[in-house]
C-alpha cells in the first residue's frame, strides 16, 4: 500500500529534461585523428582551454 502511494508522488516530479540535438553526420575525422581527438565527429570536438597554475595563491582556501 505505502510503495503505491510514494511511486505516485515520484511520478509527478520532474527532476531534469534532457536536449540532445539532431546530428546530420557531414564529415567525420579519420581514424588515427579520431582517436587523438577523442571523437569522430568535428562537431563534438571541444578541447579544454589550458590555463596557468599559480601555486602560491589562487582558488583553494587552506
């Protein structure tokens, strides 16, 4: 009876709604560039910006 009543409650919630893109598949990287990449589409490569490290004072408290 009570697992009745607490799956109802939870079916009401929303907790996230996801958006994923439709992909037309225009060009693809070659397989030994996939594989440095990560990825075989152009459109999903999103390489991470390197940013300097100071040691001595920066963002960590302690």
């Amino acid at each position: 009876m009570n697992g009745d009543y607490y799956y109802a409650q939870r079916s009401q919630e929303a907790l996230a709604r996801a958006y994923v893109p439709f992909q037309i598949m225009n060009q693809v990287y070659s397989p030994s560039e996939a594989l440095e990449k990560g990825t075989l589409f152009p459109e999903l490569y999103r390489p991470y910006k390197v940013r300097e490290v100071d040691i001595y004072g920066g963002g960590f408290n302690g």
